[in-house]
C-alpha cells in the first residue's frame, strides 16, 4: 500500500523521458559529451603529473586534480550508457542482428585503428622517450616484456586508447545472454525487486553495493590498469545501465533523487581531496591488508555512482531533445574517437618541445588536436563512403525504386 501510494506521487511530480521520445535523445547527448570530455582528457595529458606517451617539461598540478576527477567516472558514465543503448537495441533487434551490429560498429573499427594508428604512436612515443633520455618504456613493450598472458590489457596494449572498443565489445558479447535472462520471467522478478527498493528516498544507492564487492574482490588480486579488476568493474556499469532502463521506476528515483546524489558526490569527492593532505591515497589503494584501502574504495564507489547519477537526472532534465548538432556529432562521435588521440600524440610531439610557457602550449594542444580531428572526419572519413564501415559509420541502405 505504501508502495503504491509513493509510485503515484512520483508519477504526478515526473515526467518520464522514455514516454515522451523511444529514442531518449539525452542519452545520445551524454554520449557526444563524454566523447568531447575524453578528447580533452587526452589533450591535456602532455601537461599534468600523470604517465602519459609524450610531456612536457612544465607540469600542472591543477590539470592532474581534473584529470583523477574525471578518471573516477567519465568512462564508468560511458559504459552505463552503452548499456542502455544495449536495452534500447534489444527492443528492436534480435541477438544476431545485435551481435552483427557490434561487430560492425565495434570490432571492425578497433582492428582498423590497431593497424592504423598503433605504429605512429607506438613509434613517437618511443623517440620522444629516446630524444628525453627518458628510461621509460612504451606501453606496449611494458606489457610483451612482462607477458600479460590471458588478460584484457592486450586491447590497451596494441590499441592504446582502442582499449576502449575492446572492453565494449567484450561487454556487448558477454551481456547479451544476462539481458536476454533478465527479459525473462526470473530476470524482470530480479528488477522488479531493485526497482520496489528505488521507490523509496535514496533506495538506488544500493546499488554501490556490487559496485564495492566487484572493487574489493578483484583489485587486490589485478591492481593494474585495464586489467580484470577494471574489466569488471567498468563491465558491472554496462550491465547497471541496461537494468536502470528496464523498469521506469528506477529512472524515475534517479530524477527524484538528485539532490542527495549531489551532496554525496560533492562530500566524498571533498573528502578524497582532503585525503591526500593527510597521506598517500593513491598507495592505500593498493593496501588491502589497511582500514584506509577500504575508506578509499568505499569513496571512490560512492563518487562514481552518485556522480553518474546526477549527470543522468542533468541529461534528463536538459537534454531530451534533437537537433541537426546532435545528428551531426551521432554520426562523427567514434571516427573522431578513433583518430583523435594520435592527431593530439603528433602535434603534442612537437609543441612540448617549444621553448614556450604551458598557457601558450595548451590551448594550442587542444585547439589544433580538435579542429584537426574533427576536419578528418568532416572533409576525409564522411565523404569517403568506403571508409564508412572501417570507423563504424554506419552503412545506408540503397534506395528501393
């Protein structure tokens, strides 16, 4: 009873997007975004505290704060999203048309970058390093010199920023049969179940609950990055983007709820700022043997999740919408991720050699990264139909007369 009465005050005071557009024009939105927010991410890689293949002389410490800001959620908000694109697919295709397609728009274009782009940045990165006497190793050698085995970091080893692609098809694939079980009867009992709990203020926090086991089971045991922890970790967000989609009562706590998703973010991220006036957190991550390991992971978890949940309820609220920059950026936003990261290794190969201060080097980084990036796409890749099923473009039917 009480359940009920609660539904029908959540649905008087909402309006749920996915009855208003089946294509939830937001989610196509966070998508563009968070593709421009890695390109700036890479962007100013040359210039903060963390490895990145070339960099510069003059470092930030304020880049490096924004860059491990970003770091908690930005790819976790993108596979969540690629995890209600999978729901939104499976409503119109069959599981073979919905393996085919990620094999197309996924796979394909990895293998295309790997041959592509992985020589050229393979080969700057390891001349930078020689021209700077650095006794840093690319990541590729790292990675064959201390044999990775059966390990997910080979899609970041010969990809580089590929990586991604790699992990999301291998999502895509090992997903297909857990959606295909929670479209059943058991699986829509198990979301029924998480969406009776969403019903109640802040009931959706639950879910840092697997998010916390997955962190603490595997990080231990693979504390390396791209490796099975993050693997799972970042697989875990695809499957929570499928099931927050399945039932409209889980969406609709997520509109109900920002405010306490705001605060959460905002106190434990200030938090983990605070930290570090207090110690190392970056090595109490990897000390599961200390109670600070557990505080760092507990933080970092409720970050990402409350973060990804007020951008969600941002999106909703802003961004259901459609215009012709949407339709353009939908069609541009993989082939501009795969060429941009060695468009900005090339030109920042270069510019950090200047004899020049930071504020002149990066907006140039960024500026000249972007406009070249996007120009191979608007003036090569867009109007080459040829190359269209390479960088994941979709292919148009022909016409029927």
């Amino acid at each position: 009873m009480v359940i009920n009465m609660q539904s029908e005050v959540i649905d008087q005071e909402l309006k749920f997007s996915i009855q208003k557009s089946t294509r939830l024009h937001y989610i196509d939105w966070l998508r563009v975004l968070a593709i421009l927010g890695v390109f700036l991410y890479h962007a100013v890689h040359p210039f903060d505290l963390t490895y990145w293949h070339v960099k510069n002389n003059e470092l930030s410490l304020e880049l490096t704060i924004a860059i491990i800001f970003f770091s908690l959620w930005g790819m976790q908000l993108f596979f969540l999203l690629a995890g209600a694109g999978s729901w939104l697919a499976l409503r119109r295709r069959s599981s073979q048309q919905y393996v085919e397609e990620r094999f197309k728009r996924l796979l394909i274009p990895y293998i295309v970058g790997v041959i592509l782009f992985t020589p050229i940045m393979l080969y700057l990165e390891w001349y930078f390093n020689t021209l700077t006497g650095s006794l840093q190793e690319s990541f590729l050698e790292f990675i064959l010199n201390r044999n990775a085995g059966f390990s997910p970091m080979w899609f970041g080893a010969l990809g580089y920023h590929l990586w991604f692609l790699g992990f999301l098809f291998s999502f895509s694939i090992l997903g297909l049969p857990i959606f295909l079980w929670m479209k059943g009867n058991t699986g829509k009992q198990v979301i029924s179940g998480l969406a009776k709990i969403s019903v109640y203020r802040g009931g959706i926090l639950i879910i840092i609950v697997p998010l916390l086991l997955v962190q603490l089971i595997f990080r231990p045991l693979f504390p390396l990055e791209h490796d099975w922890a993050d693997f799972f970790y970042q697989f875990s967000f695809f499957l929570i983007g499928f099931i927050l989609f399945a039932d409209e009562r889980i969406i609709k706590s997520i509109q109900r709820d920002w405010v306490l998703f705001l605060t959460i973010a905002l106190g434990s991220t200030i938090i983990l700022l605070l930290m570090f006036e207090l110690g190392d957190p970056f090595a109490w991550s990897t000390m599961p043997s200390t109670p600070e390991y557990y505080l760092v992971w507990i933080l970092v978890t409720a970050t990402t999740w409350c973060w990804i949940a007020f951008i969600l309820f941002i999106g909703m609220r802003f961004l259901d919408f459609s215009n012709t920059w949407l339709q353009y950026w939908k069609e541009a936003i993989l082939p501009f991720y795969l060429v941009h990261q060695p468009i900005i290794l090339i030109i920042a190969f270069f510019v950090v050699q200047w004899n020049a201060s930071i504020l002149i080097k990066l907006p140039v980084v960024v500026l000249s990264s972007f406009i070249v990036s996007l120009s191979f796409f608007e003036f090569l890749i867009k109007r080459i139909e040829l190359l269209h099923p390479f960088f994941g473009i979709k292919v148009k039917k022909p016409d029927k007369f």
